[in-house]
C-alpha cells in the first residue's frame, strides 16, 4: 500500500465528516462568534471606566501594598525574590538597583523550592532531549536522553512543568514519548525544569 | 440560493444550476483544486470539470451535502489532473516510461480490485476517523482531505501549529497501528 492508496481511499469519507471541516474552513477567523469579542471589550471598557471614575472619585489614594511599592521605587532588586517569596511577576519602576537574570526573557519563574539548599539556575533557550516515564498533573517526569550541555547527565531523571502557552496540553503526551523541550528555568540542581515549549522535533521548539 | 434549490434545478435539468453553482461554489471549489494542482490554468480546468461532472451525475444522484458532493469530485479530478501530469513529465527517461509500461500492464489486470480495495479501506478509514477526538479529526481531515497547508489548518482549527503538528503525528501512528490490526498493512 502506498500513500496514494490512503489519499484515495480519503473519498470515501462520510460526508458529515467532511462538513464539519467545511465549517471551520468557511469562517477561519470565527466571524460566527465575532459579536462575542465585541461584549467582552465592551465590558472591558466598562469597567475601565468604572474603575477610573471611582479612583478619581476617592479623596485619597489607596494605599499601597509595601512591598510592591518598594519594588516600584527600586528598592527590592531580583535578588530578593530568589530567597524570599513567590512571585509571578516583577514591575520595574526604574532600571536602578535591579538585576536581569542572566540569558533570561520577561517569562521568569521565581520559587523558593521545597529545601533550604535550593539552587537556581536560568538555562534559557537551551533545548534537552528527554523521555517521558510518569505524566502528572503540571508536566511529566522524565529521563534526560540528551542534555546538550545544560549540566545535566544522561538518564537523569528530572521533573518538567509545563507553563507555555494553553493551546498545547500535557495530554497531548504520552508515557515513552521522547520529546525536546525549551529548557526555561531549572532549581533543585536541574532536577526540577519550567519549560513553555514541548515538541517532538527540535525545530518545531518556540 | 440555497443548496435545495440549486439541486433541485440539477434534477429539473435547468442549466441554471450550473449558474447558481459556480456563483456559489467558485472559490471553495478552486481553493481544492488549487491546493493540489499549484497552478491556476490547472485549477481553473478542474473546477469547470467540475460543473460538467455535476450536470452528468445530479441526477441519477441526489447529494445530501451539496458543498462536499462537488468537493469530493472537484478532489478527483485534480488528482487526475495531478498523476496526468506527473506522468507527462516522466517521459523523457527511458527508466519512467519501462515504468509506465509495466504499470499499465498490472493496472490492467488489477483495477477492479483495487478500485474494491481503495473501498474497503476508505471505510476503515471512515470508522477509524471517527474513534478521533473532534480536532484530531479536523485536522487530519484539512490536511489529507482537503490538503490545507499545516498553517491554515492550525488557523481554522484553532490551535497553535505546533498543536497541530503533533497532532498530526500522533494520527499518522493512530492510523499505522489501525491499518496494520486491521491487516491492511504488515508490520515493519
């Protein structure tokens, strides 16, 4: 059997099949649900403007959260989130007195990890070959296959979360899976790695 | 007008229909054509090939799905038009046409047989399909139905390309291991 045979064969698909395909394929953009779009930045607006008139409304401003006020003046560099809290994201006010992750994107993940001899290294853009052994519910475990020189050795076992983007799901894996995979963020000495990219070829990898 | 109506011209044979038709059907159909052939002249023939496929075939039948129903002709044709082609550019070297030769010499003989074959698998494929999540099936069927680039799948689908890579990959070896359960192909 050749390819032509399975392209042929196609014909004989049932039509109701193909006519949901016929669907998405008249309206690529989703022009059907176009009127949605339109509520939700009406709504966006509305609240923007709720929002503004009620702070301009107040006689004084509310205060501000310490903390995050002192990261706006610049007071707390980066440094400070590798030992101390959780956090999701870092607001710069000034350039002064703060530090870039070495190699690092705007997409930093900061954890203080679950010992106190938690290591933190960033490997951005660096992509590792592993094979999937567990899925769990954030990402898989795995076993390095190729480490590219990231540090890591051979069949080391490592722990990925996944936190790209939502169109690509852990489901779409399975266990004995070799994937690549961009190589974010690591603590724990390497044994615990933030990835936003998962594919099965190295160059499909964002 | 709408498809009814439009048939319903086909079955009173009003040329109209074939009017109607092409006003409604022109770019979807040529869209078809052109993802197979890559050339417009090609494209145009197949689509207007089309029309006449329609006028001599409504009646005796009576698509339920007027769109695919011209598709799926629009699809034929282009192939043919394709492996016409293909062939036409092979002549030159005596390897292609000791080729043909002998092609045509076990076609003789097999077209029935396989035209049955090419059924019977397209049903496995059929029943294969539909044992798929609704977008691995969409996107299978975009890609190797109506051979839309990855790119225009994952956008009509939406999902990333990426997504739609992988899911393509993951039904390339769905179907693999189907064919071969089901004896349509040996394992390697």
């Amino acid at each position: 059997m050749n390819s032509e045979k399975i392209l042929d064969a196609m014909e004989f698909i049932d039509e109701d099949i193909l006519e949901s395909v016929d669907v998405l394929r008249k309206h690529p953009d989703g022009h059907r649900f176009l009127w949605l779009n339109y509520i939700a930045v009406a709504a966006c607006l509305v609240f923007a403007v709720i929002g503004a008139v009620s702070l301009f409304d107040s006689p004084t401003a509310p205060e501000t959260n310490n903390e995050s006020q002192e990261i706006i003046d610049g007071n707390i560099g980066v440094e400070d989130f590798m030992t101390g809290d959780m956090h999701d994201s870092v607001t710069d006010g000034s350039n002064e007195g703060k530090e870039e992750f070495a190699g690092s994107t705007t997409d930093n993940y900061t954890d203080s990890g679950t010992s106190g001899n938690t290591t933190t290294n960033t490997l951005a853009s660096v992509a590792l070959y592993v094979e999937i052994t567990e899925i769990t519910s954030d990402g898989f475990n795995a076993n390095v296959i190729e480490s590219n020189g990231t540090g890591l050795y051979d069949n080391q076992p490592v722990t990925v979360i996944y936190n790209g983007p939502q169109e690509l799901e852990i489901s779409d894996f399975n266990v004995g899976d070799k994937v690549y995979l961009k190589y974010n963020f690591n603590y724990n000495n390497g044994s615990i790695i933030y990835t936003s990219s998962i594919a099965f070829n190295s160059e499909d990898l964002k | 007008m709408q498809d009814e109506k439009i048939v319903e011209l086909y079955l009173q044979r009003d040329e109209s229909a074939i009017k109607e038709t092409q006003s409604k059907y022109n770019a979807y159909l040529y869209k078809i054509a052109y993802n197979i052939l890559n050339n417009r002249e090609d494209s145009n023939e197949s689509v207007n090939d089309t029309y006449l496929a329609a006028w001599d075939s409504i009646p005796p039948h009576k698509p339920n799905i007027l769109s695919t129903y011209l598709g799926k002709i629009t699809r034929r044709i282009s192939i043919d038009i394709f492996r016409r082609h293909n062939r036409q550019k092979r002549q030159g070297s005596e390897y292609a046409i000791s080729l043909q030769e002998l092609e045509d010499c076990l076609a003789d003989t097999s077209t029935p047989e396989s035209e049955l074959e090419i059924k019977v698998l397209g049903e496995a494929i059929n029943t294969f399909l539909r044992t798929l999540s609704p977008d691995a099936r969409n996107v299978f069927i975009g890609r190797y139905y109506y051979l839309d680039s990855v790119r225009d799948v994952a956008k009509y689908c939406k999902m990333s390309e990426s997504k739609a890579k992988t899911l393509l990959f993951r039904t390339r070896n769905s179907l693999k291991e189907y064919l071969i359960k089901e004896g349509f192909l040996h394992e390697q």
